[in-house]
C-alpha cells in the first residue's frame, strides 16, 4: 500500500513523534542540536517529524540503548547512510551493464 503522504513529509509535532520513537521530547530536541535528526519547521520555528524522520529516531534509540554515545551514533548513521548510497550506486550500474550486454553481439573465428 502506497503512503499518500510520503514517508519525508513532515506531520508530527515533537510530542507525538516523542510517542511515537519512544523518546522523550527533551531528547528529541538533543538529538536536533546534535544534527542526528533534521526535522522540517514551521513559520513559527516549530519542529515537524516526518515518518522517515520517526524511523531515524528509533535507530538512534536503538544504538544508545545499545551503550553507544552519540558520535558513535553519528559515525554509524554516516556509515549506513554511505552503504545505502553504494549499494544504490552498484544497482544503477548493473542495469547499466545489464542494457548494455543486450547490445553486445559476440563474434566467433570460425
């Protein structure tokens, strides 16, 4: 099933994304100074979470629930994010080699 809202638009307010990743909303605004979430603000300056940001959220809990600090935190969501760029980077080259071998025709000496 499809999100018609999208997973990057943001909707929460800071209590219900609190909620919602399980952290407390003081937390929440440490992790925003820290630059481990960057949650969309309103004219007013106040924070909206989006569900991709929720998810964020719940792996930084996740990790410092596990005893990491949060530049151990930081380094890993650089590292998953460096990963998922790569891989991402490796699957547009495979269609690329993919389409071209259609266009390569093998020539044999006979």
């Amino acid at each position: 099933m499809i999100d018609p809202r999208g997973r990057d638009r943001a909707v929460y307010v800071i209590s219900v994304a609190a909620e919602l990743a399980g952290i407390h909303p003081q937390t929440l605004r440490i992790y925003d100074r820290r630059g481990l979430v960057q949650p969309a603000r309103t004219g007013g300056g106040s924070r909206r979470y989006s569900d991709a940001d929720i998810d964020r959220l719940r792996r930084v809990h996740e990790l410092t629930s596990e005893g990491m600090n949060l530049d151990g935190v930081e380094r890993v969501l650089a590292l998953e994010a460096e990963v998922a760029r790569l891989k991402a980077q490796v699957a547009n080259l495979a269609r690329e080699l993919e389409s071209k071998r259609a266009d390569i025709v093998l020539y044999r000496r006979s």
